[in-house]
C-alpha cells in the first residue's frame, strides 16, 4: 500500500496515511494515477532543462553569500530555498501528490473544496451578494481548491458575476493552474501590467494570475489562503535575558564529508533589524519563537483590503494560538527531513501562528475574527457527513471505501481534523449582522 504524509506534526511526527485520492468517482476529471499507471503530476508542463539550476547550484550560491555578507537569517534562507527564481523548490515542478513530498487537503477529497465554496457562497449572500465580486487564492498550487469552486459556483449559475484572482509566484505552478483551469490562456508579455497572465474557464469566469496580493485590482473580494501562509518565511528569535536574538545560518565550518551538512545555526552576538523590530505580546511566555514578517505584511494587507473595499478572508493552514516555538521543519518524499540538508529539494514550512494572525488583523479595531476552528470540526458543520453519503451513494461499490476513507482522513483529529485549523476575517461593520446570522462552520 502507498503511504503518505502530510504537513501536520502531532506529538513531534507527521501522521501517515495512505494514499486516497486515486480514484475516480470525482464529477470533475481527475488525474487517475493507478490507470494512468505514471507518475502523478499537474498537467503536462515543460519545462527547459538549462532553466534549471541544480540544488547543488544554490547550496554554491547560499554558500557564496553567506561567506560574502556574514550569516542569515533563517527567513532569508526559506525565502531563497522555495522561491529563487532558478532553483526555488516551488519554481519548477509539482511538488504534490504521491510522487512529491506532500499532499494537501483539496487534493485528498473532492469534499473539501466543495464545502469552501459553500461556505464562500453563504457569506457572500450574508453581506449581501454584492456583484461583481472576486475570489483571490494565496499560493493555489495545483488549483485543485480552484477548481472544485468554480464548478460548485458554475451549479449556481454565478461563472459571470465573479473573477478569479491566482496569487502564485511559481512560474510552473501558474502553468499548471491555467491548464487545469482554463479553456484559452493567454501570456502578458507587457511587464506594467499587473496580471502575467489571463484565461477564461469553460464556464466563462475570467481567471488572472498575479505575482503579488498588491497587484490584485481593488474591489469587494474573498480571499481564500489554503496552506499558504505556513510556506511564507519565518525568523527564529531566541530569548536572552531582557534581549531577543535572531537564530541565523551559517557555512558549517565543520564540514569534511560529503553526507555533513553544508550549513549549522548560530545564534546572532547581538541585536538583528528583526530581533530589534519584534515586538512580544505582554507576558510572552516562550523562550523561543518563530516570527513571520511576511505573513504579518499578507495579514495585514488582506484586512485593509477587506476593510476598505468590503469583502471576507479564509485562512486554513496547520497552527497553533501563540503555545508553540519550536516547528521550522522540511519535507522530502512525505517524509520529516532536515532543513539545512540539501536545500532545494525539500518543502520548508512552519506553523502558523494565529494568535499573531489574529492581532495583526484586528490592528486598527476595523475587523473582526472567527476561530481558528479545527478543521474536522468546521468541516462537519458545513454539513460533510451529508455530502460524504450523497457521494458513497452514487459511486460504484469499489470507490465507496476510498470515498469515506478521504473524508475520515480530513475530519478525524488524530488525522488532519485537528491540526488543521479554519480563520476567517469579515468587516468589523458586520459585526452586528453576524451575531444574527453566525458565521457558517464557526459556531
Ligand atoms: C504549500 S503550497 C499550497 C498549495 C495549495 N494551496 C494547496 O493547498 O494545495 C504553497 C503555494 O504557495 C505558492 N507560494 C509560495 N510562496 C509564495 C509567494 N511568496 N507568493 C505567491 N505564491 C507563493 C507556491 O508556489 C504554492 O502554490
């Protein structure tokens, strides 16, 4: 049996699971990998090999740098191990399903991108089904989420009253997205224009791709973040006395083999530009810490956004509320891996922090906040269970244990029911209205 694993740690592991998502009892087309007998990947995607840098190359260029410019920060490593632009893990391959390192909720059950569209819908009619509106995805991957909403709002009938919005740095991935999703693509070549590329969905919704949240036009949105915050960069700060230090990266002066890692942490002598600018919470407890300014900088410019133009934010990751220090980790082959080993060919990820998700959003007392709520629980609410049977009933008898087996990987807690959490973010206006009509899946 294949087994894999996904990104959640319990008690310091990762949980494993076989691998469901094989079958074909899905009312969209999904790849068949036992059929197809190959490997499992996102559409076919070429890619020129002297485009390519290998892994080897940015170990050589980390190296280079650090040697050059003293030591860094561990954010400034997982920035440059996903995302350089020539060998960054998620620049130019599929990096999901059973022959990557992971896979993610979406890609295990057609149920759970179903349910977020339900949800999507539901809060959208609350304030009003304001029209045109947009859904902007963080980081889609393999577009799988996008998928399964564009054919539950098509069921609708809502394909023309909304745009879709990819925020996806990875020039593959963004490929992916537009084959899997689109009838026509079509490349910008125009480098003032703030989309790179544009399609149109069989239904007729108008998608456009984006480097950047900031590059997203203005209007009522609903932006979705699935598994995308914990990718964003982390720094590791470490108490000293009354001061915060910075863990940072460097060369390992130690190294004489070829299987010793190329790099060791250190912890910085003194104050760095971050341990400087971190500002705890009133009796932080812990000694270590993680601290993301990037997802501080996403955070905050989805509650402005959604503040000012009107619209609603969906966060569901893997996370604590402010308990945990200590969750940097990489992924290879659906297995815990060490993150200074080989960067390039690992996920590198950490959890987030929703307590700090939380305070950045409510900065300004214009926002208000549900959960986080455990996946399991959320899921089940929106009426999974329901969804689970109509699905069981009309699939064939061989389909029907993979079928219930996906759901029960999503929902149990010792699965991903617990770990994984949903947050959701509306205008501190509605605040009223929704003490009426409560959030869907929060309550
Ligand atoms: C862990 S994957 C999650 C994929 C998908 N949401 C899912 O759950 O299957 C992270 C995604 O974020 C994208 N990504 C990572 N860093 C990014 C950044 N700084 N800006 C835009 N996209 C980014 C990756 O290319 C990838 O699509």
């Amino acid at each position: 049996m294949n087994t894999t694993w996904s990104k959640c740690i319990l008690g310091g592991l990762p949980f494993k699971w076989h691998f469901y998502r094989k079958c074909s009892y899905k009312a969209v087309r999904r790849p068949n990998i036992e059929r197809l007998g190959r490997k499992l990947t996102a559409p076919q995607v070429e890619t020129k090999q002297k485009d390519i840098q290998s892994p080897n190359d940015l170990t050589k260029q980390l190296k280079a740098k650090i040697i050059a410019t003293g030591p860094i920060t561990v954010a400034e490593y997982m920035r440059e191990v996903l995302t350089n632009p020539h060998s960054g893990y998620y620049m130019q391959r599929d990096v999901f399903g059973r022959e990557g390192d992971f896979i993610t909720s979406p890609e295990i059950s057609q149920i759970f991108g179903e349910l977020v569209a339900i949800w999507v819908l539901s809060e959208w009619r609350k304030l009003g089904s304001p029209t045109p509106f947009q859904i902007i995805e963080l980081g889609p991957g393999r577009g799988t989420l996008a998928r399964d909403i564009l054919k539950v709002l098509a069921q609708f009938k809502l394909s023309g009253q909304f745009s879709m919005h990819m925020v996806e740095i990875s020039p593959y991935l963004s490929k992916a997205q537009s084959q899997r999703l689109c009838f026509t693509t079509e490349k910008i070549a125009d480098e003032n224009s703030p989309h790179y590329q544009t399609g149109k969905t069989a239904g007729g919704t108008q998608v456009y791709w984006h480097k950047r949240l900031e590059d997203v036009p203005r209007a009522f949105s609903i932006v979705l973040a699935h598994e995308f915050l914990d990718a964003l960069p982390v720094h590791k700060l470490q108490r000293d006395g009354k001061l915060w230090k910075e863990v940072l990266i460097d060369v390992n002066p130690n190294k004489t083999k070829d299987d010793d890692l190329d790099f060791r942490y250190i912890i910085s002598q003194a104050h760095t530009p971050i341990s400087h600018l971190y500002q705890p919470i009133q009796n932080e407890r812990r000694d270590f810490l993680e601290y993301s300014l990037e997802s501080d900088r996403i955070v905050s410019m989805m509650a402005e956004r959604i503040e000012t133009d009107g619209g609603i934010g969906l966060i569901v990751d893997y996370g604590h509320f402010g308990e945990k220090s200590d969750t940097f980790r990489a992924y290879k082959n659906h297995r815990l891996h060490d993150p200074l080993r080989a960067p390039g060919t690992a996920d590198l990820t950490a959890d987030v922090d929703f307590r700090q998700v939380m305070r950045i959003a409510e900065k300004h007392g214009k926002i208000i906040c549900f959960g986080p709520v455990e996946q399991g629980s959320f899921l089940n609410k929106m009426g999974g269970e329901a969804r689970l049977e109509q699905l069981v009933t009309n699939s064939l008898p061989e389909n029907q244990e993979t079928i219930k087996s996906g759901y029960k990987m999503l929902t149990d807690p010792a699965q991903m029911g617990a770990c994984f959490k949903f947050f959701s973010i509306f205008p501190a206006v509605v605040k009223e209205h929704l003490e009426k009509f409560p959030v869907s899946g929060f309550f």
